[in-house]
C-alpha cells in the first residue's frame, strides 16, 4: 500500500550501494517537477519513524523541490531482508553500484548466519556470484578496489570482472602490477585470465621448490605481455 510520508521522517540507511549522484537528483528533480513522481520510494517501519530502503535519489530530488510528503512504499521487513532488497533493486535496474559495498553486504549477512547459496537465491544469481564478490572484498589489494567505484558518465578500465580475476593472484604486488597494465594497455578480460592463469601456474610451480624468483626476468616477461 502506498501512503503519503512526511520526508523529515524517513532516515537513510547505513548500508549505501551507490554515492549521491548530484547530475542524477538534478534530473529526476527537473523531471519530477514536470510530471510528478511515477515510481514511489520504498522504507521500513524503524521506531517512531522509517529507514529508507531503496529511492535515495528520488527522496533528495523531492527534497530539493521543497516538498513535505513523498509517496512511499512501506514494507515490514528486517535489516537483512532490507539489505537484500536494495542489492536486488540495483541489480535488476542494471546500475552501476559500488561492488565493494555490495559484498560487505553479503559478509554482513554471512556473518549473521546466512549462507551463500541463501544469499544467491535471495538475489537470483548463482553462489559463484557471491562467492566471487567476496573474493574481490577479501584479498583484492585496497588500491585496486578504489578504482571499481567510478562517478556516473565515466568509466574505468578495470571492470569488476577484472578485479575478480585479480583476487585469484596471491601476491599483492602481483595484482597492482597487472591491474596498472590493465589500464595501460586496455586489456579485455579474457586477456587478463589468461595472464592469470599463467601466473598461478608459476605460484603452483614456486610452491613446489620452483628456482622462478632467482631469473632475471621474474616474474616472467612472457606472463605480463
């Protein structure tokens, strides 16, 4: 059921997939200002008032028009289903959303007693999906993860599809060596897993009592190229 909710009563969540985007609240507050708003937000019950769910950008848009009620969808869930629900709104749009915080989400969530084939099915993607996610949270070096979270308009050459594929690497070094080469030389992903296939042979071989590390040319100049 939809009902009108005074905007000073709903808070944001702390669990956030997308920064404020100033060029998309300009123009859905010139489009709602010109025919209304045809999509309401959504929010939880949260003590003497709500939490937003999903509808950030939509609720600072009406804000900005000076606007004191919103259409809201008010739906009784918990933190965790609340969570879920804002993942799988994005996924679904197809916007771009910071990959990072999605998988601290998923850990959130782990951490709480969900299991990943739950999560999956939750979302409606596999468990590798999920699994890979959190790949890219726990052993992605700090300095390539920044680069996943790009402002709207812009790209990066890094896509979470390499990044994934750069959490397979052990060594740290190893992934920002490749993630620079990446963004130098525009390779496609299937370029990078080949090169990352390659690498964690030579990890295998290391492992095994390889002499690699004692060449001249380590890590191997046939590897990065």
């Amino acid at each position: 059921m939809i009902a009108e909710v005074e905007v000073n009563r709903i808070r944001l969540s702390g669990f956030c997939l997308r920064d404020l985007d100033e060029a998309v609240v300009e123009d859905l507050a010139k489009s709602i200002g010109e025919v209304g708003l045809l999509q309401p937000v959504v929010v939880r019950s949260l003590g003497d008032g709500y939490e937003l769910v999903f509808g950030l950008h939509r609720l600072e848009a009406c804000k900005r028009l000076g606007w004191k009620t919103i259409p809201t969808l008010v739906k009784q869930v918990s933190e965790e289903e609340a969570l879920l629900l804002n993942i799988v709104e994005n996924l679904q749009r197809n916007v771009h959303i910071n990959p990072i915080a999605e998988a601290q989400g998923y850990k959130l969530l782990i951490e709480r007693g969900w299991t990943m084939v739950r999560i999956a099915n939750k979302i409606g993607k596999s468990c590798s999906y999920v699994s890979d996610r959190l790949r890219v949270l726990d052993r992605l070096h700090p300095n390539v993860q920044e680069r996943l979270n790009f402002p709207r308009g812009k790209t990066s050459a890094i896509s979470i599809s390499h990044a994934e594929h750069l959490a397979l690497i052990d060594d740290p070094k190893q992934q920002l060596m490749l993630a620079k080469l990446v963004e130098e030389e525009e390779l496609s992903v299937r370029q990078l897993e080949r090169m990352v296939r390659r690498l964690r042979r030579l990890e295998e071989g290391m492992r095994e009592g390889c002499l690699c590390r004692k060449c001249p040319n380590y890590p191997c100049r046939e590897v990065v190229r």
